[in-house]
C-alpha cells in the first residue's frame, strides 16, 4: 500500500477568536478610534493563546492587549485585557465582563 504524497500532515490546533467574540472587541475597538485613543489594531492566533492587539499607531507597541487563553479557562478565566506595561487591567471567564474596563475609566496614556 503506497501513501499519497500530497497528504498533509495534521497540523497542530490553533486558538482563535470566534465571530461571536470578535463583534464586542471590534465594538470596543470602534470606540477607541472614535475617542482618538486609537488608529490600528492586529490580530494574532497562537497553538496557546489569540490576541487582539490596539495601538494609538502603528508603528508603536501595543497599549491594550484583549488575549484568549483557553488553557486557564477553569482557573483564572480564558480572558484578559493587559495595558501597555504588560499589567493585567481586568481578566475573566466571560468576555463582556473583561471589556467592560474600557467603559469603566477614560484612558490616558502616561510616558
């Protein structure tokens, strides 16, 4: 029995946002631009973890990270919003919740 040469092998799962969770993120993420305290964003998806990324522009790091890390899902929740020095603003099992640290202050940016 011979094996097909085009078979691929399987490749390794990859987290991902869901449409479902991506519509409150961009929503947050509208908000930011309206406000001015946003221009770009990136979205990266990881074997670990998937990543939103905002940035006041582009060419600067990111000032808010919104992560998925499915692996803490039972123990500190799958969700967190990190700020621009890597500090954990809010972190949570549900998504809504976690974004709701945009809402509760006006952000400034401190260099």
């Amino acid at each position: 029995m011979t094996e097909h040469l085009s078979r691929k092998p399987a490749s390794d799962p990859v987290v991902a946002f869901q449409k479902s969770e991506l519509q409150p993120i961009l929503d947050v993420y509208g908000r930011l631009v309206v406000a001015g305290e946003a221009r770009d964003y990136s979205i990266g998806f990881g074997r670990d973890v998937a990543t939103f990324a905002i940035f006041r522009r582009h060419a600067e790091s990111p000032t808010w990270r919104i992560e998925k890390e499915p692996a803490l899902a039972n123990r500190q929740g799958q969700y967190a919003v990190y700020g621009w020095g890597g500090q954990v603003l809010r972190r949570g099992r549900e998504l809504k919740q976690v974004l709701r640290v945009f809402e509760s202050r006006k952000f400034t940016i401190v260099r």
